[in-house]
C-alpha cells in the first residue's frame, strides 16, 4: 500500500476514535462547555470522514488503492 493510502486509512481510524470519544464525553459531561466541545470533535470527525472517504475512492478508481500490500 502506498504511503498516501496508508495515511488515508490511519485518518479513517483517527475519525472513529473521535467519534467514540466525543460520544462517550457527551454521556459523561457535566456542563454545557463540555458538550459543546464534543459537538465540535463530533463535527470534525464526520466531516474529515466524508473527505478521507472520498479520496479513498478517488485512489481506488485510479487503481492505486490495494488493500492486500
């Protein structure tokens, strides 16, 4: 897999990690500033997701994109 690649898919799970936490922070929060910080991490999250995922597709129809390297 070229580096790109692999940096596309750590990004992927970087976004999954976000998403936990700021789910697992607006069920622990104790205040209002709070929730609105995972709403931000939230946010970010699902907006560099559509991105990393669009530009996983973009490599696979180059034929870049080989998930068995």
């Amino acid at each position: 897999m070229k580096p790109c690649d692999t940096n596309i898919n750590r990004t992927l799970k970087l976004v999954d990690e976000m998403i936990a936490l700021a789910d697992q922070g607006d069920v622990e929060r104790e205040d209002v500033g709070c929730g609105i910080m995972y709403g931000i991490l939230r946010d970010a999250a699902y907006r560099l997701k559509k991105i990393a995922e669009q530009e996983r597709k973009a490599h696979q129809q180059k034929g870049w994109w080989h998930e068995t390297q």
